[in-house]
C-alpha cells in the first residue's frame, strides 16, 4: 500500500511541475530594463509570467494575431510590436477545448500594453490564461524577470 500511495504522489508531483507538451526554444536576450515604444506608428506588446515554484519546469508558447510570437519559461517576458487595432493574445494550448484563455484588446499607435500569463492545471494537460494588466503593475511585477527572444 505504501509503494502504491508513493508512486501516486510521484505522478501527481511529475503532472504538476513537469508538464506534457514541448514548447518553442527560446534564448535570454537579457533582462526587464522599463517599458518602452520607440515606434509612434506601431503598438508594443510585453508578455510576461511572474517567477513560482508550481509549473516551473513547464515553457508556454504565446500567440498574437494567431502568429507564434513569443514563449515564456518561468520568470520570463517577450516583447513585439503589432500594427494598432484588434489585437487577440492568447496561450497555445488547447483553448478550444477550455484549457486556457486568451483576451483581446484594441491598441493604438505608439501605445504600451501588458499581458500577464497565468497557470492552470488539470492533471493531464498544461493550460494558462493571459489577462490584460495596466502597466503600473506590469512594470512593478516585471522587475528581476528575463527577457526571451524565439531561437
């Protein structure tokens, strides 16, 4: 009984932090130095996951306008810059099946945005969610997190 009860809290420790999909490869390209939009004309989009120990091990691709932009290991942000208007970012997991959610948003030209990626878990699966968040509170959770770029 006890081998059954260890090896159930094994797998259930593995599904939590482990994961069960294979993300983008990514490469640190250094580290949050301030929200900036160096192009009037275009909208600037920062995507971030805060650093925890739950779901460490997992990486969560990110997309924009339905294009891979971005994959976020923990403690880590993108940024990229999309033309102004209706603007949907979303996780690449199965959201159509209701493992995660994305938002949309309107962006204006030259404006700064924020979307802060968040786990949810079932035990088969990884999911996240992505919300929209103003950015005082981006730029304070920010602070300490890596900067990724898509290898």
């Amino acid at each position: 009984m006890k081998l059954v009860l260890k090896t159930a809290i094994i797998a259930l420790s593995m599904s939590f932090l482990g994961g069960c999909t294979i993300a983008t490869p990514v490469v640190s390209s250094g580290k949050y130095e301030g929200l900036n939009n160096d192009d009037p004309a275009m909208s600037k989009i920062y995507v971030y996951r805060e650093q925890a120990i739950a779901g460490g091990a997992n990486q969560y691709d990110v997309m924009v306008n339905g294009v891979l932009s971005g994959s976020l290991p923990n403690g880590s942000f993108f940024e990229t810059e999309v033309e102004p208007g209706d603007t949907r970012v979303e996780p690449r997991t199965l959201t159509s099946f209701g493992f995660g959610k994305g938002v949309s948003s309107m962006t204006e030209p030259g404006g700064l945005y924020c979307f802060k990626l968040t786990l949810n878990f079932c035990l088969q699966c990884k999911s996240a969610d992505i919300d929209e968040i103003d950015t005082e509170q981006c730029e304070n959770e920010m602070q300490g997190l890596k900067k990724v770029e898509l290898k």
